[in-house]
C-alpha cells in the first residue's frame, strides 16, 4: 500500500486496482519482470522447430486421469490391469475410437522416441516395468521400430542402479546424459552447447561471468538423438519444489547444473528454475505426451528416499495422460495436497521444514509460473479432468 498526499494509493496486485495478486503476478511473469523467472531459453543453432505437437501440445488443459482398484496388489504392479489403464486413459485423452488409433496421433513410422524414465526415488516410488512395456507397445503399435525407442536418465549409474536395463525389452536402446558423478555439474560431456538456459543464478563461489556456471544446457539425447519424446513421470513430493511430476521430470532431468536450483535450504529457487528449464525450445518442441504414474506416489520426503520416508508412499491406483504438463502438474499439486490432509500435514505451498523434509519453503509455485510462460494450463477452473475408473 502506497500513501499519497495522506491517501492511500492502489497497488497493482492488491485487489483495489481491480487487479488481483495473483493475476498481477502472472502478468509480470509473463512479460518478464519478476527476476529470474525471465531467464533466456537459447538455441544457437536455430529455431526449435515447433509443431502442432509442441508443449501444451494437441490437447491444451485435457488430462485423463484413470483410476483401476486392482492395478496393484500386495505392493506388486499388475500387467493386465495396467494395460487396460494405459488403453482407456490414451483414448479418453485423444477421443480415438481405439487405443491404437491414440498412439497414431503422436507417432509415426520413421520417429525415433524418447522416452524419459525416473529413477530418484529408488526402490519405492520408480518407473514401473508394467507401464513402459505398455508405452512401448503403444509406440510399436503406431508403427515405431524397437531399435528406434530410446529409454533415457540423466545418470547412467542412477539408471543401472535403478535396474531398468534388467527389463527392458530386447531391441530398446539405452541412452543417458553422463556416466560420472559431478556434484557441480557444468561439464558439458553428454550435452549440447547450442541449446540452454541462461539464468543470473550459479552455485556458490562461481562467477556470473562464468557462462557453464550460469547456463544449463540441454542434453544431446533430446536436441540430437531423437525427434520425439513421451515424458514418463512420477507422482512425489519434492522438498525444495513442492511436487516433481511432468515439469520437473524435464527441467532436472534433460539439462545440466541443476544444483545451483536447490543448493542448500535458504537457496531454493526451482519456483524460476523449472519453467525456464523446461522453455528451452528444443524441449519445449520435442516433449509432446506426458504420462503420469500415480499407482504408487510418495506424499513427503522425496524425492531421495530412506526406509524411515516409506511411510510416506501411498496406493493411489491412478495414471494420468496429457499433453499440458502444467496442467498435469495443477492437478497432481491438488491431490498431493489432499492425500497430505489424510496424513494430518499442512499443504504443499504452506508446510514448514521438518525432519523429513528441510528446505525453508518448498515452491510448488514453479507450476504457475510455467502456465505464465505458455508452457500449458495452469487455471484449476479452465482443466479439463476426465476421471474414469475402471
């Protein structure tokens, strides 16, 4: 609140300009005046070559979020319930009369697909062997060769250790960023320096001047090895980004220096980090269908896991299909925070630190500020939630 001439005067964004704080923020978001939320998403080698397909993608706001009782028992994922998941929830999103004909609007003969796993959470809440064996078959079904499906982490050891090439089916190609640990992450072995992120941000002790230190650059698997990618992610909570589902699974997982987002508990800044990651037009272009697996999810404590946070993992039984990652993201942020109230905890966007978790304030709000950045729709009363049980 602002005085003039002993007058109080309207403020933007506290409501008597007919402005309310939220819209306010979006609006400076969206033309950039809100720090480091503005940070350039670059490619050097030219414009990203955007599609129909492109984030938020053929379906804007549409999410299919499918729910099967029997699709886990006894903590074991079941093949066939979760077939019948995966075929109804790509219908349900795509209004095709069959499951095949879903797959066929996102892929081709001749693609070569991506396709993002998670490993993070390990051994609780991690891509299931059930769910990518039936994305595979979708892709196949839609005419896409083996040889030209590639299942991707970050770390190479996180995805071996993860034991996803232990199931995998035979003829799947593996890819991963980096085969090393390093904890500062600016070597830019596996990635590609004419696409980044440049953000006035760097781990402690670097130098703005330093352009690796304040750049994260997007890995080679997404700008070189593939034209196509379905972004298979998890339903968790995150200590210093409140949730890691579509967005995140992007932002920390297809580009480098991702330590300088969260480096310590006072220095969270994944709010800006993750929609800017995930603006780099190469990703932006090329991550065209977002499935979420919420058969197990993990309410606190994530994303790092210890047997004392498995308390933590629930059987929610559902999947969720879409094209708008922000959307998908708004959607897994309320029933995240919903589950938290059974568990008698504050939400996400309001709980304090605690043994479990110990960043200050997580930020959930990097959703909304990606719906701000065009990335999808973020506006609970705009979604189109389609909600089946089978």
């Amino acid at each position: 609140m602002h005085l003039l001439n002993g007058k109080r005067k309207a403020f933007p964004g506290d409501g008597r300009s007919g402005e309310s704080r939220r819209d306010w923020l979006v609006r400076m978001l969206a033309i950039g005046l809100a720090g480091p939320a503005l940070a350039s998403a670059t490619s050097t080698a030219g414009r990203a070559e955007f599609t129909k397909w492109s984030m938020p993608g053929l379906f804007p706001g549409r999410i299919a979020r499918v729910t099967h009782p029997g699709s886990i028992v006894a903590g074991a994922y079941q093949p066939e319930p979760i077939r019948d998941m995966m075929r109804r929830g790509m219908m349900e999103l795509t209004g095709a009369p069959d499951w095949v004909q879903a797959w066929r609007m996102f892929f081709e003969p001749g693609d070569v697909v991506g396709l993002k796993l998670n490993p993070v959470s390990r051994p609780y809440v991690i891509s299931s062997p059930e769910v990518v064996r039936e994305i595979i078959a979708g892709l196949e079904a839609a005419g896409v060769q083996r040889k030209d499906i590639v299942a991707y982490d970050r770390y190479k050891r996180e995805f071996y250790d993860a034991g996803f090439d232990k199931w995998l089916p035979e003829g799947v190609r593996v890819a991963w960023a980096t085969d090393y640990v390093d904890p500062i992450q600016q070597r830019l072995d596996g990635y590609d320096a004419d696409h980044y992120m440049d953000m006035q941000l760097t781990l402690p002790g670097f130098d703005l001047t330093n352009e690796r230190a304040r750049r994260s650059y997007a890995a080679g698997f997404i700008t070189k090895d593939v034209n196509k990618m379905v972004n298979l992610c998890l339903l968790k909570h995150h200590q210093s980004a409140g949730i890691t589902m579509a967005l995140k699974n992007m932002s920390h997982g297809l580009v480098n220096n991702v330590s300088r987002s969260h480096s310590s508990p006072m220095l969270n800044a994944c709010g800006a980090f993750i929609p800017a990651s995930t603006a780099i037009p190469v990703i932006r272009a090329k991550c065209i269908l977002h499935i979420g697996d919420g058969i197990k999810a993990l309410a606190h404590g994530g994303p790092v896991m210890n047997p004392k946070r498995a308390k933590y993992v629930w059987e929610q039984k559902t999947m969720y299909f879409s094209t708008d990652p922000v959307a998908m993201d708004r959607i897994g942020w309320e029933e995240l925070d919903a589950q938290r109230r059974t568990m008698g905890m504050q939400p996400l966007a309001e709980a304090p630190r605690d043994e479990d978790s110990g960043f200050i304030r997580m930020q959930p709000e990097h959703v909304t500020i990606a719906g701000a950045l065009g990335l999808g729709v973020d506006d609970i009363s705009k979604i189109d939630l389609r909600k089946i049980t089978l």
